[in-house]
C-alpha cells in the first residue's frame, strides 16, 4: 500500500514537472489540518447540521489560525514557478496568509478578513476600520452567503484558467456546489489531466487521471519534494 502511494506522488511530481498550466482548486478539506472544521466530513459542518447538531465549536480564534503544510505546498509551487492560478472556496484567508500573490488567487465565497465595495469591487482589509470606498461605495462583508451571485471577476479569471490548465489539482473538496465544481469539467473538455485529493467521495472520481484518498499533508507535500528534485532544487 505504501509503495502504491509512493508511485503515484511520484507521478504526482512528473506531472507538477511537466506542466505548463497548473491550476490548483481547494475546498474546506485542505484546512482541516489546521483545526477548522470540513463540510462534508465525518465532522463536517453540513454532516453535523443533517444529524441535527451544531457545527463542532473551535478551541480558538479564526485569526488564530495558521496555514498547514497544505497550504505552504502550494505557497511553495508558487515560489517554484509553477503555479499559474489557485482557485479556492474558502473563506478562512489562509491561502493569503501562507504568502499566495493575491493576483494568482481566486476567492470564489469571499473572505473573512475583507470587505467589499458594492461601487467598483474593491476589497480592503476589515482591520482598517473603514466602511466607506474611496469611490464612495458602501464597504459590506466580502463573504458570499447562499443564494448571492459569486464575485464576477474572480468567476470569470476562473474558469479562464480551467480551461488553459494542462493539470487540474482538487485539494479537499467534495466539489458538489456549482458553479465551482464546473470547474473540473472545463479542465477536461480542454484536455488537461486531472488530480483529485480528497478524503470524501467526489462526482469526478471516475474521471480523475489520478485519485488521492490520504491526507492532503501526506501527499502535496511529498509530490513538491520529489519535483524539487526533478528540477534540480535540492534543499
């Protein structure tokens, strides 16, 4: 079983070393490892509100929350140079924290330390205190709740880069909630192969190129050593 893992980390890495286009698509399941509940896990949010039970309570703070070795893996494709765009439905700003270039980040649900303008769409941080634009719009929470349109500009640089990918990565999402979990489609209707790393059950399993059931720090991780190597990067 170990050596099963091991050959497809290793092919894991071949593919990070041969693409052109790496587009990385994360879900709640890729933050459980730094203490914040999943959604459709054992504990997950929705699991527990289906059971009639309130989300588990957190041991601390969201601002408290650091990034995982998850997040730094793909923080560290980043700084390799191959990653082109991250695509992400959470809301925690883990990824930003990690030290991902907003440019190259898609927060499709918002974030929970920002505000929106509801004038030109721009976002500032909730510390600064401010609660009007400059542009004199209303600044109001950045996180989408269900039934709001999601943030048209990050949508569309979305599903732009789905379909530009070469290799498509699924990081801890069960990816059920449209029109993020289109994504993957568009991915391989333009030929890209697709990586799948979820503990859960996802409707794309059967047409993953390459299927992951372990931890999301099990696998990334290992996968960005072994393409060092490959690249010649030696720590």
């Amino acid at each position: 079983m170990k050596e099963d893992l091991e050959k497809k980390i290793h092919t894991l890495a071949e593919w990070l070393y041969e693409s052109r286009h790496l587009v990385v698509f994360t879900g709640a399941g890729i933050s459980t490892e730094s203490g914040l509940p999943d959604f459709r896990g054992p504990e997950g949010v929705w699991t527990r509100r289906d059971k009639g039970l309130p989300p588990k309570s957190m041991s601390r703070s969201w601002d408290s929350v650091e990034p995982n070795r998850g997040h730094s893996a793909i923080a560290e494709l980043q700084k390799m140079g191959r990653l082109k765009f991250l695509i992400s439905q959470n809301v925690d700003n883990l990824h930003l924290k990690s030290g991902i270039n907003p440019d190259l980040l898609a927060e499709l649900h918002g974030n929970m330390t920002k505000l929106r303008c509801t004038g030109c769409g721009r976002k500032v941080d909730r510390s600064d205190g401010e609660t009007i634009c400059a542009c004199g719009g209303k600044l109001v929470s950045s996180v989408v709740d269900f039934g709001e349109p999601l943030p048209e500009k990050d949508l569309r640089l979305s599903f732009e880069h789905s379909r530009k990918s070469d290799l498509f990565i699924v990081v801890g999402s069960s990816l059920v909630v449209t029109p993020a979990a289109d994504m993957p489609l568009e991915a391989l209707r333009s030929g890209a192969r697709l990586v799948i790393i979820n503990q859960g059950e996802t409707p794309f399993d059967q047409r993953a190129h390459l299927r992951f059931s372990e931890a999301i720090g099990d696998v990334l991780p290992q996968a960005v050593k072994k393409l060092k190597r490959l690249m010649g990067l030696f720590e």
